[in-house]
C-alpha cells in the first residue's frame, strides 16, 4: 500500500489547478447509458472512483475508456442496445455512487440489478429514497440476495418527494425521470452544482429539466436522448482543501479555476478564521493571517457547509486560537480522523454528533493511518503543519477522490513525497 511522507513547516505559495469534481464526473459518466453512441467528457479528473465507475460501465458491455497521452483528462463511453444491466457486488461494495447507474439502466433498458451498497466508513448511508423516487415513476422493485432488482416497461412521470435531501438520490431519479412518460415533478431535491451540471448534461442530451440547483425539479419526460460531449465542472472540495492547505501553511495560494459561487460556505468560514479570501480572474486567493482564529461550524446541505470539507476545517481548527465547535448533522460517523489527529497532538473531545476543538500552539508529526476519503485529505492538511515528519498510511482513500495531491502539494512548496508499495 502506498503512503504519503511529509515534513511540516514549509509555507505554501504560489498556483495550483482545480481538476474536475468526482461527485459531477460519476453521475454524468452514468447518464452516458441513456442514449445509444459514444460521449466524451472532457476535464474527467484521474480518480481511483472513475476507474471504478468505467469498469462498472465496462462490465455491461459498454465502450468506457479513458484516452492516453495529451488527451488523458478525455473519457469516452459508448452504448448500443446490447448490454448487460447489472452492476456486481465487486465493483458497487468499492464505490457506493456505482448505484448511480439504476436510474438510467431502469429507464433506458426497462430492468436493472444492481447490488445494494451497504454502509461505509462515515454511516449507514441507506438508498431508501432512491428506490422511493423510482417506484413514484413506476418502477418494481425487489430486494433479492443482496441486489437491488428494478423493472418498468415504460416509466410515467409523477411527483416524488424525498423525505431526506439526498444528492445521489435526487441524481438517480431525475436520470430515470428525463425518459419517463409524462412530467415529473421532484420535490425537496439536493440543490449541489453537482446536479445542476448533470441536468446540463442531460438537457444538453435533449432531456426537458427545469429548476436544477433549487429544491423543486420538473421533467417533461422525451423519448429518447442522443450522446453528448461536455467538459466537467472543477471540483469543489478539492479547492477547498487547497485552500486551507494555504491557509494552515501560513501561505499565499492562488487555486485556479475554483469557482467562488461555489465555496460561499467554506469561503465565509476561512474569512473568519482571519485569512483574506479573493476572487481573482481564473481562481480564488487564500493569503493566511499570521494568526488563525477558531470558528464554529456547522455542516448542512447545500448551500450550507459542506460535510466533504468537515474533516479539512477541523485540522484548520487544531492551530487556530481559541476554541471550536464543529458539528457533522449530515453522516451520523463522520469523525474518523478525530483519533489520528489526537496522534498529530490535537486537543479534540466528541460529544454525539459534535467535536470541540481547542486550538494547540504546535503539533507534532507521526505515524496516521486515513480510514476514508476527507480524513485522508485532514491528516494531510494537519502533517503540513507538525513539527517534523508525518506518514499517512492507506492512501488509497485519498486516491479514490483527489488526483495527485502530493504533487499539488510539492509544486507549492510542500516537503511531500508518495512512497509506492513495494510490488
Ligand atoms: C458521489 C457523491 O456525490 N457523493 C456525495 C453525496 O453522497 P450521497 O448522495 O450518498 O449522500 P446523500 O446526500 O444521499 O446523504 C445525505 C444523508 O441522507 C441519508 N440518506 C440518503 C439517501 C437515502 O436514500 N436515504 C437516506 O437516509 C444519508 O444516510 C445521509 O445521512 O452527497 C454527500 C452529502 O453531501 C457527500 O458527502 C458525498 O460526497
Ligand atoms: C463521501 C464522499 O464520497 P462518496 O459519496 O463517493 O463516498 C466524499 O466525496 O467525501
């Protein structure tokens, strides 16, 4: 198993770029499946999770390739009428956002099967309303032997109100919606830019959507979508994570192409904190304050904080002066790195679903180990700062949603290195 070695100290300056967003790149790899031919997406960033979802593609007999060479940021994925609607249990229990493939296998094909995800790391994180808004549209669907088993001659339109705003649930419903009969209307949606550009996509494809990006979604349902070509949209998580890696480091950091309307969350918290946020052509400036000032946070949906970046202000919050609290309403264990950054020297108490965080004059480095995605990110973001040398293990959680962060990291001046596995 690889790991990341790094030595803290160093202030961070100069300019990185944001590569596309993860959480766009699967959905809209998906919404490939809804017409037959070949789309192309551009900006697709080089992810362990986008690996995942080609294979997941590739299995069902699709043409799902990432191109080589000066055009490696280029994913092509080709359908025809002859595949194989079913997602393994191999691939799904890797990447739980493989369910996004439900919604249009169910419309396009008329049946799909598809393995339940399960929990993972940060909650129990169940698809209940995912399979409530398809059943709204005229889906059956049956839970056998671990799968998720979904049939509809044609789907009709209709009303779906999700009882929890959820960001993969609105996704797959509204992929099943764009090819059903009739309007839809979605109710209580998840209102990320996320689903904004997959509606895009999909408009772009021919599909009728109105109101993506605000909590009420109507889809005049068409019969039949044509393949597309479309660039993703940067990746806000990681921009923000490069933006508190500037301001832990001391720096004086420009992320390119991080788009301000985006990050008004984490942007306003990093403000209070005492650093100087600004919009500049092309990307957002973080300059740190000398000192760093403990804010409270509370994660929301969107355009509230971002649970993603929970884990990242925490490690922000263990040297800022004062204390914090920061509480995670959106995943019921999203407090994995607390233990690790209680190794790095961080003064930390959890009381249910809060964290208070007393900031610390130094920490020290050590050996961590990530146990999910933003954890990895945090331990990274704190090992920027400790006193001397931090290794973090298991780095394949990092890989599955940031591509290349050491070598982000270095270019800004960071004491970073990748140690490969020994083969
Ligand atoms: C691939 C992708 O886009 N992942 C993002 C997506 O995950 P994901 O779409 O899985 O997260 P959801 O928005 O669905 O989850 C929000 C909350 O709703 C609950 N829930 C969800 C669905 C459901 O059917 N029933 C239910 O109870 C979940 O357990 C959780 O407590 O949004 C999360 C919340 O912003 C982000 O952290 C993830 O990075
Ligand atoms: C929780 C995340 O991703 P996923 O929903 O793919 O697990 C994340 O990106 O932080």
């Amino acid at each position: 198993m690889d790991k990341i070695v790094m030595k803290g100290g160093a202030e961070l300056h100069g300019e990185v770029p944001v590569s596309g967003a993860k959480n766009a790149a699967l959905p809209i790899l998906a919404s490939a499946l809804l017409a037959d031919g070949t789309s192309t997406f551009r900006n697709v960033p080089d992810l362990a999770d986008v690996a995942t979802m080609l294979k997941v593609l590739r299995t069902m007999g699709c043409g799902a390739e990432r191109l080589e060479g000066r055009k490696k940021d280029v994913c092509e994925v080709g359908v025809n009428g002859h595949i194989t609607p079913e997602a393994p249990y191999d691939l799904v229990k890797t990447m739980r956002a493989s369910v996004l493939v439900l919604g249009p296998l169910v419309a396009r094909f008329g049946r799909a099967r598809v393995s339940m995800p399960g929990g993972c790391a940060i909650g129990a994180r169940p698809i209940d309303q995912h399979l409530k808004g398809l059943k709204a549209l005229g889906a059956e669907i049956h839970l056998t032997e671990g799968y998720v088993e979904a049939r509809a001659k044609q789907l009709k339109g209709g009303t779906v109100n999700f009882d929890v705003i959820t960001v993969t649930g609105t996704e797959n419903v509204l992929m099943a919606a764009v090819l059903a009969k009739g309007r839809t209307v979605m109710e209580n949606c998840a209102r990320e830019p996320e689903i904004e550009e997959l509606a895009k996509v999909l408009n772009k494809m021919g599909a009728r959507i109105e109101g993506a990006g605000t909590s009420i979604i109507t889809i005049e349902g068409v019969e039949g979508l044509t393949p597309v070509e479309h660039a993703i949209l940067p990746d806000r998580i990681e921009a923000g994570t490069l933006l508190v890696a500037a301001a832990i480091s001391g720096g004086n950091v420009l992320v390119k192409h991080a788009v301000p309307e985006h990050l008004d969350a984490v942007m306003d918290k990093l403000r209070e904190a005492g650093c100087t946020l600004t919009a500049e052509a092309g990307g957002i400036r973080c300059k740190a304050p000398k000192t760093l000032t403990a804010v409270n946070i509370t994660t929301t949906e969107h355009p509230g904080f971002p649970t993603d970046m929970q884990a990242q202000l925490m490690a922000l919050m263990c040297v800022s002066q004062g204390t914090s609290v920061i509480s995670e309403n959106i995943f019921e264990n999203r407090f994995m790195h607390v233990p690790e950054l209680h190794r790095l020297g961080a003064d930390i108490t959890i009381q249910g679903h809060t964290a208070v965080v007393k900031g610390v004059k130094a920490l020290s480095g050590a050996p961590v180990m990530a146990t999910d995605l933003r954890a990895s990110a945090s331990l990274i973001l704190a090992g920027l700062r400790a006193e001397g040398r931090t290794d973090v293990s298991r780095v394949y959680h990092l890989d599955r949603g940031y591509e290349r962060l050491e070598r982000k990291l270095r270019a800004l001046g960071a004491d970073i290195r990748r140690v490969k596995a020994k083969a």
